[in-house]
C-alpha cells in the first residue's frame, strides 16, 4: 500500500528541517497565533526581520518559540496574551486576518502543515510548565526538544494522541453490478459530536497496550456492532486539532450486523461508491480514503 506522500501529497520536511539551530537570519517566518487562529497577511505567513514590523509589542507576546528552518529562514511559534484584542489589531492593519487552521490548508497547505506543528508546541511548551512528577517548575532542554524537571530529573517530550480512521468494506453479494459481480461498499456512520452531522468513516483512539489492528476491531465493533478483517495500513497524517496522529486503514467486513447505541453513532449504513457525498475539504485523511475507495475497489 503506498503511503500519502508516495501519491504526490506535501510532507513537512519538503521545506522544513526540524532540529536546526538558530541561524539568526535576516528574515524570519513567524506563525503567529491567538486563541489556536493564525495570523495571516495578503493570504501568507509573516516573512519579517522583527514582530515589531507589524505593529506586535513586547507585551502582546506570551510565547515565541524557536521551531526549526523553513526555506533557509528561522522559524518561530508565537502565541499571543490572552487580553491581545484582535479586532483592534485588524482595523488598524490592512490585509491581516486570523484564520482558523481548516482555512489555512485551502490557501497554503505547506503552511498549514507547518502551522500544526507551531500550535503543537505552543500548546506542549504551555502544560508542560510544571514536573508532573514532582510539581518542580521544568526548563527548556537545551538539547531536544523535551522539559526537563531540575529536582527529579523527569523529561517530558512532546506529546501526541494516536486514533485510527478505517475504511471497512463489504462485498455485496444481493447488489450485483452490470457484469454481476457483487458491489463493494464501505461502511460509514453518521457521529453526534461533529459539527456538521454527515456520514463519515469510524474512528477512535488508541487505548494504552494495543496495537493499530486492535484498535481497528475494538472501535469497528464498539461503534457499530460488527466484526472486521485484513486490516491494512494507508496511510498516516498530523491532526493538530488540537494534538493528535490519524492512522488511515482500510478493513474487510467479516461478520455481524451494523447496532449503533444512537449517543456517540446515531446512524451507519453500506454506501455505494456514487452514494458517497464528496468530502467538503481535502483536509483530512478521511478525504484521502474515500478516493482511494471510489479509485480503486
């Protein structure tokens, strides 16, 4: 199975080096949040010599965190003080916006994957102020990227959460096509806590001790009752949203019959390949597993 980046998707590291040192150069890459949103201006991240080139005081910034090197400049994280009032900011500053990081990726998708890793760290710099060992202040690793507890010595690196997202797909024996084959189709649920109430493909998190294969049956089954095999990997992507890794599988259906407890998965059902809405976005790997579906089964 050939990973995303195999097709023709970014990866990070296209134009991004990860662990390099601060090579103070003239300009600089700034990705600039508040409240999770990134600041934008003509549509692009911050090229500038300083923040205060575009009008951010000492006292607007709470972090600026060095991130690594991306197309030959430094790269800096920056969160903005809680009280930063953003409308202000933007009245007095043409063409500067903040944008939530799903509209990032429809402008620039090189720089909403670097942008996800920028929240990250802000996000792991700001809980990982105190030992969770010992409750010591912890300092910056002058080495990794890591905080380490002065007292007891504990390191705390940074943090993501594994979920599966999976494709499970059925052969239907009652649903034949024009040459009379059975159809394929893929299982997809309708889930209470999404925003827009669409159907989509299971997923869930990894529990601690289980392998992707496990996690695959026990959410299939959880969320609607029925039993898979041939699990295969596809394919893996950063969900910074707000710290996860979404690991794409396609399954085979093997047994069972589809229950939903009607609380987290309201509806499931088999859909046809033209049954399938077209995703709104290519965001997700979810997009990403439904055309591989519709190309190739």
């Amino acid at each position: 199975m050939k990973t995303l980046h195999d097709e023709g998707y970014i990866s990070i590291y296209d134009n991004y080096i990860l662990d390099s040192e601060i090579k103070n150069t003239e300009e600089k890459y700034y990705f600039i949040f508040k409240e999770r949103k990134l600041l934008l201006i003509d549509n692009q991240v911050p090229i500038i010599k300083d923040l205060k080139d575009i009008g951010l005081k000492d006292d607007d910034i709470k972090n600026c965190l060095h991130i690594g090197e991306f197309y030959s400049k430094d790269c800096f994280a920056v969160e903005l003080v809680e009280d930063f009032d953003c409308e202000k900011y933007i009245e007095s500053n043409e063409n500067h916006e903040f944008l939530d990081l799903y509209f990032v990726f429809d402008i620039d998708e090189e720089s909403y994957l670097i942008a996800g890793r920028a929240i990250q760290i802000i996000d792991w710099e700001n809980n990982h102020q105190y030992c969770g060992r010992c409750g010591a202040k912890t300092v910056t690793s002058d080495v990794e990227n890591a905080k380490v507890c002065p007292e007891c010595g504990f390191t705390s690196f940074t943090r993501i959460c594994p979920a599966i997202i999976t494709t499970i797909i059925k052969k239907d024996y009652d649903d034949l096509d024009a040459e009379g084959k059975p159809t394929n189709k893929v299982l997809m649920a309708k889930h209470s806590y999404h925003e827009f109430i669409r159907y989509t493909l299971i997923a869930g998190f990894l529990e601690a001790g289980e392998s992707i294969e496990e996690a695959v049956k026990r959410e299939v089954k959880e969320e609607v009752g029925i039993e898979v095999e041939d699990i295969e990997y596809f394919g893996s992507q950063s969900w910074p949203f707000p710290n996860s890794l979404m690991i794409g599988c396609i399954c085979k259906y093997k047994s069972g019959e589809i229950k939903v407890d009607e609380n987290e998965i309201l509806k499931a059902k088999w859909f046809k390949k033209e049954e399938i809405e077209k995703p709104p976005s290519e965001i997700s790997i979810f997009a990403r597993l439904i055309k591989n579906f519709k190309e190739n089964y």
